[in-house]
C-alpha cells in the first residue's frame, strides 16, 4: 500500500497543479485553493516518502498561494468575459 502511494501519488498530485494552474489562467481564485489542498497533500507525500529535499519548495508554494488567494480576494478579481 504503502509503495503504491509513494510511486502513484505524485502523478495524481502533477494532476492537480495542472488544474489550478489552469483554473488561475482563466482568473478563478479557486485555483489557488486547489494549489493549496495540493500542498497540504505534497505535505503528506514528502513525509511518507521520506523525501525530505521537496519541504522547502512545498512551504514557499503553500506561502505564495495563500498571498495570492488573499489578494484576489481582497480585490474582488475574477473571471474575466
């Protein structure tokens, strides 16, 4: 179980990136809620498969997403017709 989720979950997770990245390109500031679920769950995967390199790069996107969602937020941005 345990080797599946190590090797199958950082597909899964490409996934995901690649889906808030294209809900941000059409201005959706869910996209950046998506990004942080992802990182929540890159979290969990670098944990379990003791890849310790990706904390970095994971606390830095988890940060940048949350400042953007933020700002989107308090501007009011959405899509755009």
């Amino acid at each position: 179980m345990r080797e599946t989720f190590v090797y199958g979950m950082p597909w899964v997770l490409s996934l995901i990136g690649c889906i808030m990245i294209w809900q941000v390109g059409n201005f959706k500031k869910f996209g950046w809620i998506v990004g942080l679920v992802a990182q929540v769950l890159w979290f969990i995967w670098i944990i379990a498969s003791e890849q310790y390199g990706f904390l970095p790069q994971n606390f830095l996107l988890a940060a940048l997403y949350a400042k953007n969602f933020w700002q989107w937020h308090k501007s009011g941005l959405e899509a755009v017709k």
